[in-house]
C-alpha cells in the first residue's frame, strides 16, 4: 500500500518505518526541515532502540521516504496517518493546532478514495471535527478513521510489530477493509483489532493512559505510607502482585510518570470531564499525586541538608523519563536539576541518551555532562538517581564508595538492596524503605 504519514516524531517515525518494513511504499512528511534533510542522510533525531536499523535499510530499499512538500506524497497515499503532535494547552485540554494545520494542508491534495487516519492521541470527538472540516474543504465524503498508538518508548518497534491489540474507530466498511489488510501482518499471533466508533477508540486511548498512570500514582501513595509506617514498599508491591487481579506492571513506586503522554493524558482527560460538568475525582488526584512525588528525591535531599545545598557537589544518574529513550519531557530529572541549580549546588551528570536534551535546556549550568556513571560521581557529596538504566543496577559498590567524598545516596527508583547498601557502609534513602544511615 501507499502511505502517508504527518508527523515524524517517536510516533510517527515508528509507524512509518515499520508499515515500511511490512513492504509498504511511506512517506513520512514533517514540518521540520532539519529532522527531513537529517533522516535523508541517514541522521535519526530520537533514540529508540532498533530504531535506526530499520529506517537506514527500508530508506535504502527505497519503501521509506522523507519530505516536507505533502505534495509529494498525498495525491497518491491510499492511508494517510496524522502522528503530529497533541501537547497540553495552558487550560489542560490537548492542543490540537497541529492536527487542523494538517487538516487544511492535505484538503485539496488527497485522492477521492483516501483513507484518513488519526493517529495522534486527540480528545473524544475529534476525529468527527476532522471529518466535518474535510468534508467541508473538499466538498465531499472524506473517510476518516481512528487508530490510537499505545507503543511505549524504549520498547516502540516491539510493541508496534507486537502489539497486544489494534484499536480503530471507523465510520464505515472501506475503512474496516483498508485496515485490516494494513495490519493482518502484526496479527499473525492471533491478537485482536477491534473495529468501534472513532469516540470509543478516542477514549479507549485515554482511558487506557490514565489507568497506567492511576496504578503509579496509587503505588506511589501506598510507598509514601509505608515510609511513615515502617513497612518495605518492596514487599507491599510483590505480596499484592502475585493476586493475578492486580499483576505486577505498572506497580513499581518512584518519581512519579513523565513523558510526552501521561501526564498531558490524564489532564486531557480531566479538562473533557469538566467541559461535560462531570466531576473526574480520580483523573485529578493521579494528577496531583504525579506532581507531588516527582519532587520526593527533592524534599528528601532538602530536608536532609537542611536546605543547604550550595557548594556541595552532586552526582546525578539518569535524566531520560524512563530507560531506553532520550525523551526528558516532564522528566522527574528536571525537577531536581532546577533545584540544585536555583539552590547553588554543583552538578555532575550521566544519562546514556539524554544528555545532549538537557545540555540543550543547562548548559553551562551543569558543571561536568560526564561519559561514565564513576566518572559523575568523583569527589561528590551525593548521588542522586532519576532513572533505572540497566547499567546502574550492579555498580561495584566498593568503586562507587571510594570515589564519593561522602557515600550518600538518593534513590529514585530503588535500585538496590538495602542490606547491600548497609554492609557497604552507605548512607541511602530510597522510596518507601526504611533509610539506611
Ligand atoms: P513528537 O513531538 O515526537 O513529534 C511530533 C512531530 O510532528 C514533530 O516532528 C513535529 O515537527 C511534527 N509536526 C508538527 N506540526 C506538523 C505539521 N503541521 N505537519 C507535519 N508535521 C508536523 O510527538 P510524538 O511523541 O510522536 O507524539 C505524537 C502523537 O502521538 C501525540 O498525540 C502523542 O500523544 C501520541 N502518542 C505518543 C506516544 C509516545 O510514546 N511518544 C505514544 C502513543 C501516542
């Protein structure tokens, strides 16, 4: 099939390269002229684990393509994705400016019998705006679909290859058909697509966010209890994961979730209840418990220094949202970098993707973007952990010790036990546990 695919984000640029992979003719279209002229030249703009691979072979093949003229690719794509993307507005609800920016742009190009496709994660009802606008411009029926991505950064090529299910809202029998022929090659293993309006699929997407994020957000609060009752967060979390009702994803306490999705998701989701008069109790207190615990390694190293951080040297370890991408937006990292900044301290920093973004917002204002995690934390006071890379789970703690000025560490993420902490003789708070001092 001819695609076409708006937008060349994490979203969009996975898409398009994996309908590549499965033999599709894509072009991936972007505003962003450095990113296009970039990936014409084989430059990814994201790190995404198996990512690069896939679009250096399919673009060499010549099924994936790259352009800022939607010219070039929509008079002849039978599917057309829009993956821009949908950032919260001052007000909470989702910015659509990008989506009715390529509504109007790609009117008066698409071919009679074209399918268009909303990918980006857009309030109930848009899709229907989007149909109406099109009809409008066109001057005649446009179809226009809903197939909202649940891929997770970090595991993106897997989960779009893999997914657990495919979620389309479609207006009629074409659409179904163009669909199901695009996707029967992710399906091989018998998971569902599931055709439904494009309302149910809108919400479907958001309902399915803001439960992931109600589960990090309620692990969160039991972690919070549990530091104050003395009870292991760690052993809370298992006990109540073998129920097979509750499982074990999603369940870890720690910063709170970032990212470009969640919590712009569940604050869309609150500000479409409230435009409806429905009062989303819960929408708004997974919300304010987020915000809350993503500044917790914060007040613990306030409270621990007193609020005299300045002249003190800190080692931070992770500054991605999660491990395995470069994204830092809404970054629990973030947080503790303006602290120790606005409060004097010095910072040494090691992310193995996400430096070059946050040089890009510090600067100079971090004294050392360093190569290794031993080489962030020489002659530190403290180190700070934000993200659970892989390779700091087994640091050798004697090298980690040695190279500290004093062995104090802050946690985010629980990365180690606390036994081991106390036989290496470290000063170490974590979420939810008892502090080793
Ligand atoms: P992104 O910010 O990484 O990428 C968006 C891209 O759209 C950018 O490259 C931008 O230059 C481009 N763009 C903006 N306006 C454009 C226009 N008028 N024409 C062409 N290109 C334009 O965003 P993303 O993370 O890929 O997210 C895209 C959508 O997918 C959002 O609605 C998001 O909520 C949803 N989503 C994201 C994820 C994720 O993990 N990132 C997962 C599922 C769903």
């Amino acid at each position: 099939m001819k695609l076409a695919v708006i937008g060349t984000g994490y979203v969009g640029l996975v898409t398009g390269t994996c309908f590549s992979d499965l033999g599709n003719e894509v072009t991936c279209i972007d505003v962003n002229q450095a990113k296009v002229e970039g990936l014409k030249q084989g430059i990814i703009p994201i790190y995404e684990p198996g990512l690069s691979e896939l679009v250096l072979r399919n673009h060499e093949e010549g099924r994936l393509n790259f352009t800022t003229n939607a010219a070039e690719a929509i008079p002849d794509a039978e599917v057309i994705y829009i993956a821009v993307g949908t950032p919260q507005s001052d007000s909470g609800a989702a910015d659509l400016s990008a989506v009715w920016k390529v509504v109007e742009g790609i009117a008066p190009l698409l071919r009679k019998d074209a399918l268009v496709v909303v990918k980006s994660t857009v309030p109930v009802g848009t899709n229907g705006k989007v149909y109406d606008m099109l009809n409008k411009l066109c001057g005649r029926e446009v179809n226009v679909a809903s197939n909202p991505e649940f891929l997770k950064e970090g595991s993106a090529i897997s989960d779009f290859m893999y997914p657990d299910r495919v979620v389309c809202g479609v207006r009629n029998r074409e659409a179904e058909a163009l669909l199901n022929t695009l996707h029967a090659p992710l399906l091989r293993t018998g998971k569902p697509i599931l055709f439904m309006s494009p309302e149910s699929s809108e919400l479907t997407k958001y309902a399915a966010n803001a439960l992931l994020a109600t589960k990090i957000s309620f692990i969160n609060e039991i972690a919070n209890l549990s530091e104050k009752v003395g009870a292991d967060i760690n052993d809370v979390r298992i006990g109540m994961g073998h129920d097979q009702r509750i499982g074990f994803q999603f369940l870890f306490p720690g910063l709170g979730y970032g990212g470009s999705c969640f919590p712009k998701d569940v604050r869309a989701l609150a500000s479409l209840a409230d435009s409806l008069e429905l009062n989303p109790l819960i929408m708004r207190a997974v919300d304010e418990v987020n915000v809350h615990q993503r500044a917790s390694l914060v007040r613990k190293i306030d409270a621990f220094y007193g609020g005299e951080v300045a002249g003190k040297t800190f080692g931070v370890w992770g500054l991605a949202f999660k491990p395995k991408t470069d994204d830092i937006r809404e970054a629990p990292a973030l947080e503790l970098l303006n602290y120790l900044v606005d409060n004097g301290a010095t910072i040494r920093v090691h992310d193995p993707e996400a430096m070059e973004n946050v040089n890009e917002i510090f600067g100079e204002k971090i004294a050392a973007y360093c190569k290794s995690e031993m080489e962030a934390v020489d002659g530190v006071d403290c180190l700070a952990i934000n993200t659970e890379w892989n390779e700091y789970r087994t640091p050798d703690f004697k090298k980690l010790k040695s190279k500290m000025k004093t062995p104090t560490v802050f946690d985010g993420r629980n990365l180690f036990d606390l036994a081991t902490m106390e036989k290496h003789g470290f000063t170490y708070f974590s979420v939810g546990r008892r502090p080793v001092d």
